[in-house]
C-alpha cells in the first residue's frame, strides 16, 4: 500500500513547535489543531488565528515573531499543496513568496523611523497589493 499523499508540511511544523516551545510550553497544546490545520483548511485559518493571538498575548514581535507566523502559514499551504499533490514549483513559489517578508519586514522598520506611520503603512500595503499579483502572475503563468 503505497502513501498518496506527501508530508511536506511537517517540516515547518516542527520547526514552528521548536521556536514556540521556549516561550511558553503550552503552545504544545495547538499541536492537534495544527494537525487538523494541515488536513482541513478550515481548521488551518483557526490555527493561524490561535497562533497570531498567542504572539498578542505574549507580545512576540519583531523577526522571530514573524517567522513564527510566517512557519504557520507555510505549514497550512504546504499543507494544501500536499493534498493536491502539487509540482514542486508551486512549493517554491510559496517558499519565494513568504520568504520576501523578511527583507519587505526589514525595509519597513528602517523606514518607520524616517517616515511618519501613515506613509510607512501606505507603503507596507502597496508592497502586499505588488506580491499579490506577483504571485498570482506567477501562478496562472
């Protein structure tokens, strides 16, 4: 009996439970939804909303709160392209597209002290608006 489906999607779940075990080891406890996350979408958005209001609460900013998120959300698509059974370029089109948070994260706090917020958060939306359609050019290409 031959496994359909693949398990991409475990790597950046463990890493995720790696870098959340050392700020509070009940985050261990979002292990079976974030299972769930990666089976069923539905409960993939519960997951990432859990995980973005657990960084709240523990007022996890900056780089590693960001790659926290950001391993959330590569688990739940993985998760998805998993069960499509997508080529391997789509997983390199997520991994491109999420990875360019970082230096647009990076560009924004060295502006947010030159600029004032208003023009920052302008500026932050115009960038998701061109990822957006970077990807979805991308995608349909």
């Amino acid at each position: 009996m031959k496994i359909r489906r693949r398990f991409y999607s475990l790597t950046s779940l463990v890493a995720l439970f790696l870098l959340l075990a050392p700020i509070d080891y009940r985050t261990l406890f979002l292990v079976p939804l974030a299972l769930m996350g990666i089976q069923w979408y539905f409960f993939g958005v519960f997951f990432l909303v859990s995980i973005g209001t657990f960084l709240i609460y523990t007022k996890t900013g900056g780089i590693y709160g960001l790659s926290i998120m950001a391993l959330a959300l590569l688990a739940v698509e993985m998760g998805y392209l998993d069960r499509e059974r997508a080529p391997k370029g789509h997983y390199l089109i997520l991994l491109a597209s999420v990875g360019l948070a970082f230096p647009t994260y990076l560009l924004m706090a060295m502006l947010s002290s030159v600029l004032p917020r208003f023009e920052v958060t302008v500026l932050a939306a115009l960038l998701l608006l061109v990822l957006y359609i970077f990807a979805r050019f991308v995608t349909e290409g």
